[in-house]
C-alpha cells in the first residue's frame, strides 16, 4: 500500500508553489479555487503531518482531531489566521504559521484602488457605460471627491497601514490614526496617532487595516460610523471590522458618500443591502492578488512546512 502525503494543500495555490513544495515533500492537493466541503475536508486530513490552509477552512478541535496525533504544523495561507484555533492547536502541540510582511505592497496598493474608485465614482460610471443609457458631459456630471490635501485616518497601523499612510504623501494627505498604542516616532512617520473616537469624527477618509479578533470585531456598528463627518468615505480591507449592514445603512442615508469593501464577513455572501448601494465598490478580495505575491505568500507557507517537518523553527509563527 503506497503511503499517505504527509502534506494536504487545501487550494490550489500560485504557479510554481506546490511544484517548489513536492519537489521536498510528497503532497496532495485540492486543486480547486473552490473549498472542500466540509465532510470532504475531514476524511482528507486524516494521518497528515502538514496542512497548508485558507481562511475558508475552519481549523478547530474537530479537524485536529480527524487529523490525528501526527498532526505537526498547521500554515495559513493568509496574514489573518481568524479560521484556525490557535489554542486548541497549542493544546496539541501543533505549531501555526501565517504569512505575514510580504503582501503588505499589493494589499496596500489595493486599498488605494478602492479609495480612488469610490471617491472618483469609477464603479457607478462604468456601469452607465455598459449599459448603453444615453449620457453627457457636463459641469455637474458624476461628481466626485478630491484626495488632494484631505484628511485620511487608518484604523490599525501595522504593516499595511503604515503602507497605505506612505502612499498619502503622494496626494499631500495629512494621515492620523489609531492602534491600541501610538507607534513609535520613526514608524509613524509624521502621522498623528488619535484615541478611535477622535479619529473616525476627524477623517473625511478612513482606511480599515486592523486585523478581525474578538476585540475588533463589528468595532465599527452604527454608532461608530455616524461619529464620521457627513459625506465621509470608508474602505475597508478587513471582514468583519466593520459591520456590513450598518455600512449599508450609512449609504443609503447619505451619512456617507461613497465606501469600499474587498472582503467580506460571510465570503462569498455579500449581503444584498450592500449589493444595492450604487456608491459601494465591491471586490472578491482581491487585496494580495498579484502573481508575486500570491506566490510569495505560498513560498512562505511552504517553507513553514518544510522547516517544521525538518524538526526546525518555523519562521512565521503564530501566537509565540
């Protein structure tokens, strides 16, 4: 009888990941951009020693269980790590990895994306145009919001924060935020940190980072937005942070002008008051989708793999 893979891929990953992978490591793959199930999920990760995972996968004390004793390293494939009990990991003594450090470009890029999409109107004027309705020019055609010179506020500065604050200084934007602690002087680079209330009333625009967590998540309900200046923008790169339907309320009452979301808490379920907003921009989570980082996020969590199963240190582990 010919012997199990000692790794489960859980997705198909990037070109060239899993070839570097089995190249050390005989693996098995899911080669779907869909999820397994989930009964399919538990009968395939019985008797592995590594599991590269997504944020789809729900990694809990039943699937470390099927997974059995052997069960080494689990590596997310994704700077989040939401989806996977770190404790009942540590119980086990299974080690987690995320990647974090080198999608902090392209998902920073993405935000700016999303920012320059909603104020300009980008999505609402695309779909005039494909649907054929007769239009013109005119002074007060399709207006938008000027970046140059606004106010941006980031709700949490790690690594893509402090990404999308460096890009404000191409548009001359004075940049304040807010973390549980102000960042030392050299990381803030000359933005302002504010308590989160003094934040969110200061910012015509206001970018969301910060990682989900019990603490964060829906730190933005309905009270929360109304305390942004009417006619405020909202982009937010993390699901969960901000709750969908009061974001979707806040639109329809003209509280605010535009927002943008890239992912969303229930994926791939975007919630239909959202869907109905003409002045939401909408993304299938595309924050780190470039072919240099997605490769470069399941480099990392293959060399997470390679590394643990060689009786090595991981090098991006989780909750150490």
């Amino acid at each position: 009888m010919n012997e199990q893979p000692p790794v489960l891929v859980t997705r198909r990953l990037a070109p060239g990941v899993v070839e570097r992978l089995s190249a050390q490591l005989a693996a098995a793959l899911h080669d779907s951009e869909l999820p397994m199930s989930r009964e399919d999920l538990l009968a395939a990760v019985r008797g592995r020693r590594a599991l590269i995972t997504t944020l789809d996968e729900r990694v809990d004390a039943e699937l470390l269980d099927a997974a059995g004793p052997g069960l080494e390293i689990v590596a997310n494939h994704a700077v989040g790590y939401h989806n996977v009990d770190v404790a009942a990991c540590a119980e086990r003594g299974i080690t987690v990895t995320n990647t974090p450090g080198v999608l902090t470009a392209a998902t920073a890029d993405m935000a700016w994306a999303l920012l320059l999409a909603a104020t300009r109107r980008l999505g609402e004027g695309e779909r005039l145009l494909r649907s054929g309705e007769p239009w013109a020019w005119a002074p007060t055609f399709m207006l938008g919001l000027e970046l140059t010179g606004t106010q941006l506020g980031v709700l949490g500065m790690g690594r893509i924060g402090q990404a999308v604050a460096r890009r404000a200084k191409g548009f001359d934007m004075p940049v304040r935020y807010h973390n549980r602690n102000p960042l030392p002087p050299e990381q803030a680079d000359g933005a302002e940190w504010l308590p989160l209330e003094q934040l969110l009333s200061t910012s015509t625009v206001l970018v969301v980072t910060c990682p989900l967590s019990e603490a964060t998540r829906h730190l933005l309900d309905a009270r929360r937005l109304a305390l942004l200046p009417l006619g405020a923008v909202v982009v937010a790169m993390t699901a969960g942070v901000v709750d969908e339907e009061a974001l979707a309320a806040a639109l329809e009452s003209g509280a605010l002008f535009a927002a943008a979301v890239d992912n969303f808490e229930r994926e791939p379920a975007v919630p239909s008051a959202l869907l109905a907003q003409d002045r939401a921009v909408l993304a299938p989570h595309l924050g780190s989708a470039t072919v240099r980082t997605r490769q470069a996020m399941g480099n990392l969590a293959v060399d997470n793999v390679i590394a643990v199963l060689a009786g090595k240190d991981p090098l991006t582990p989780v909750g150490r």
